[in-house]
C-alpha cells in the first residue's frame, strides 16, 4: 500500500509508520535547557504548517522532521526567509 502524502501535514496529523512516537519520544527526553517553551513550539509547527516546504511532517528545505527540529532552541527555520 503506498505511504500517504500529505502537504503542510505534521507527522501528528498521518503518523506514517509510527514515526510520531518515536519523533515524541526523542522530544520527551530533550533537556528542559535545550528546548523551547510550548508557546514557541506550537508557533513554529503553525507556522510551518502555513509554509508550502512542508511535506508529511518533513521539511523540504532541510529534511528535518520539523516536530523535531522545531523543539530545540538552537534551531531555526532553513528557508531563506527564516520565518521562524
Ligand atoms: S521552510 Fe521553515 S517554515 Fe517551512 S516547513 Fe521548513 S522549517 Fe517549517
């Protein structure tokens, strides 16, 4: 059965495989120093949600998994436009 395509989808939205659960997991264990606040998180998953890069959960300008690298306070967008 193909995989699911999904544009401007989080991988919460189609979890493909169960990738969801272990991105979680990976968040979970994160130091509380290393990652951003809720508030900042779920502002960049909005925005990315708006950004045509996003495509099933993975960004097309890095190949992150944007729930991912969106957690982490170093991080930051890859587009040129750096929207967040
Ligand atoms: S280019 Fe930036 S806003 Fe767009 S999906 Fe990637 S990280 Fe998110």
């Amino acid at each position: 059965m193909p995989k699911p395509f999904c544009k401007k989808c989080l991988l919460a939205d189609i979890d493909i495989d169960g990738l969801y659960k272990q991105v979680s997991d990976l968040i979970a264990v994160m130091p509380d120093d290393v990652k951003v606040s809720s508030e900042v998180y779920n502002h960049r998953l909005e925005t990315c949600k708006q950004c045509d890069r996003l495509e099933n959960g993975i960004c097309a300008e890095c190949g992150c998994f944007v729930e991912l690298r969106a957690a982490s306070k170093r991080n930051y967008c890859p587009s040129v436009y750096k929207y967040w």
